[in-house]
C-alpha cells in the first residue's frame, strides 16, 4: 500500500510541473525506463541577453537520485553595461535559478560569477545535496567580447595612465 501511495504521490507531482518551465526537449532514455533527459532553456532575469540550457535527468514514478546535469549558456540578445551593473560582483555571485530535484530535499541551483579580469559571465550548476561523496556541478562561461558590456583593455589601461 506504501509503494502504491508513493507512486500515486509523485504521478501527481510530476504531472502539476509538468505544465511549469519553459521545457525545449524530452528524451527518453529507453522503452523499459520511466527516466528522461529533459532540456530546460533559463533566461538570466538580471542579463536577459543571456539563455542558459540545462540538462537533467527527470525519473517519473521513480525515487531516483536525479543529481546529475549539464549546462550550456550562451549570448542570444544585447548585453550592456546598465545590465552588468546590476549584478552581484563579489566572488560567490549570487543564485539566479533554482528547482527542486526530488522529495528529499535536493536542488539543482544556477549561480552566476562574473570574472572581472577576463570580462566573462559564468553560469555555475550545482545540486545541493552530496551523491557517492561528490555535489554534481556543471560550468558554462558567456564572454562579453563583442557585447556592448566590454571594455577594451587598452583603452581602460591607458585611461588609468592619464
């Protein structure tokens, strides 16, 4: 009876969210699995110039550990200085994104970081939860070379100098 309420319980749960997110892919990961790769595209809501794809692994009607995913972030609209200014700066950035991966209390969170030095955002996925003595992560970098957000090195150098 147990088994058969757990079941009924996160049939309901996957059902509710699967209406929620803005999902671009599905695919199944066999005939006799109920686990999918699903693919998720994440609009940074301080840069909007920037979508991040994430990978993950959903297990319908299974209580598996869901810890694994993949990031992919990418320029895909303007990025400008007024965006830049409006982001945290300091070396832990700050949580721009984050789902809940299972009953048990898991996360997958989206940081960003921006690195000063090479004017480069980066997109940090994690899960918040130890699996076999490791946090799942994922890195994906957006460089500001060629956005309106870049400063040429040269010219904030030789502004320093004067």
């Amino acid at each position: 009876m147990k088994t058969l309420f757990k079941c009924a319980f996160a049939a309901t749960v996957g059902f509710l969210l699967a209406g929620c997110g803005d999902d671009v892919g599905k695919v199944s990961l066999g005939l006799f699995t109920t686990k999918d790769v699903i693919i998720d595209a994440k609009h940074d809501p301080k840069i909007p110039g920037v979508t991040c794809h994430i990978s993950r692994i959903e297990a319908n009607l299974d209580f598996a550990d869901p810890s694994d995913m993949g990031i992919s972030c990418r320029q895909t609209g303007p990025i400008t200085a007024a965006d830049l200014a409006k982001i945290d700066m300091g070396k832990h950035g700050e949580v721009i994104f984050t789902e809940s991966l299972s009953i048990l209390f898991k996360s997958l969170k989206v940081r960003r970081i921006y690195d000063a030095q090479n004017q480069t955002l980066l997109y940090l996925s994690y899960s918040t939860k130890e699996t076999n003595g490791s946090h799942k992560h994922a890195l994906s970098t957006v460089p500001l070379y060629g956005s309106a957000a870049w400063v040429d090195p040269a010219l904030s150098a030789g502004t320093k100098a004067n």
